[in-house]
C-alpha cells in the first residue's frame, strides 16, 4: 500500500481489492486504480456522481457545471445544468440514433449524406443567405416519391444537371416512367414528364373583345419553338 494515503484508520486488504471497514473510502490524495471498482456508486465530492440502479448508470456533474468530453472547446449555447452534454470532438454512432427534441445546425454546418458524403444540406450566409441542397454527381436527382417506393429502383439515368423528379404513387414495379421534372439545361429551363400531357389547370372566359398582347415562347419536345398567345 506504499504510496497510497487514505483517510481511514483501519481497512481490509486482499491482493486485488480494498474494502473500507467502515463502508466508505475516503482518499485525500490521488487514487489510481489498476483493477475493477464496483458498487451501487462513485461519489467525487463537488465534481462528479457515477451511480447504478441496477438498470440504467447515470453520470452527474455538479449542480450548474456540464459535462464536457474532450478539451478542445467549450459550450457555445450557455450550458449551465448538469443534464447538459458537449462533445469537444468528433463522435461516431455506429447505429441509430433518436432524437425526442428539435436539432440545430449552425449557419455554414453542413449536413451530408451517403457514405462518400455525396448530397449535402447546408443554410449558408455567404452571399444572400440561403437553404441550399447538394445533389452528388452519381445521379444529380432529387427525387420525391411515396413512402412505399423509397429504395426502390427506378432505373433513373444519371442527370447532366441537377433535376426535380416527381413521381406518381403508382407503385416502381408497375411503372417507372410517371414523373415530372424540373432542371435547366445551362441554356433553357426545362420541364419535362416521363409519360402523359402537361395539364395546366387554368380557366378561361370569353370576353367580348379579345386582343393578343403578346406571345409566350416555348420548345416542344423536338426542341422547336412554339408560341402561345397572350390576350387581353
């Protein structure tokens, strides 16, 4: 027990253990421990509470400190309860992670996703401030479609430009060709389906004296262009 002081007049001693005589181990110095500590709890006055139940082992700084992993930073959000956590570095998940209240990212954080991080979500203020999405060169696509089909293949060809895809709710394995999409073409904007007539829900009445104030320019699908009349 050479180098070792403790505050006890009296304990008992094996080869690989300590117990107090009297229950509790006081140390007023440094305690370096080389095997096991065992217990319902760990009390280190005015820093730190380790305590088991048997289910669950809760970590507890002192009242108004946070608990801090790492010693690269500090709180940026004025933590100040012990049931507040920062990791000062990276932390890696290796499997699902729950969140029960809202998250945050900070201005310029990026959010990415797919394993070589290829699309990314990002609020960014250089410029105007804007929510951006990155779409990755595997397919350049942003595809919404119903909750059934998601990982399903669609046999979609890898986009020269960043593209839209809307697809119906009819099922992949009936039909994969029931979408529109939306992109621009680095010379025109371009609308484009896979299957069936654009529908413009618009109304029209009659007046009793039409006149064409003007024409709206589109291609057709052979790229030729068209005009539609403007009336007033």
């Amino acid at each position: 027990m050479a180098g070792l002081l403790v505050g006890l007049t009296s304990f008992n001693s094996t080869a690989n253990a300590i117990t107090p005589a009297g229950g509790t181990l006081t140390v007023t110095g440094a305690l370096t421990v080389s095997g096991a500590i065992s217990g319902a709890s760990l009390n280190i006055t005015s820093l730190l509470a380790i305590t088991s139940d048997g289910t669950l082992v809760t970590v507890l700084p002192a009242t108004g400190d946070y608990l801090r992993f790492g010693d690269a930073g500090t709180t940026s959000h004025s933590f100040a309860s012990n049931d507040d956590v920062v990791f000062s570095g990276q932390a890696e998940f290796n499997s699902s992670v729950f969140f029960d209240g809202s998250t945050f990212l900070a201005t310029d954080s990026q959010h990415a996703i797919g394993g070589g991080n290829e699309c990314r979500i990002v609020y960014t203020a250089t410029g105007t401030d804007t929510l951006q999405i990155g779409l990755g060169t595997a397919s350049r696509t942003l595809m919404v479609c119903d909750t059934g089909d998601i990982q399903t293949d669609y046999s979609l060809a890898v986009a020269t430009h960043p593209t839209v895809k809307v697809f119906s709710a009819t099922a992949a394995a009936t039909a994969t060709n029931q979408w529109i999409a939306i992109s621009h073409n680095a010379t025109d904007p371009v609308i484009s389906s896979g299957t069936g007539t654009l529908i413009l829900p618009v109304t029209h009445s009659a007046l009793a004296a039409e006149t064409v104030s003007g024409y709206i320019t589109i291609k057709d699908a052979g790229g030729t262009s068209r005009k539609v009349a403007v009336v007033t």
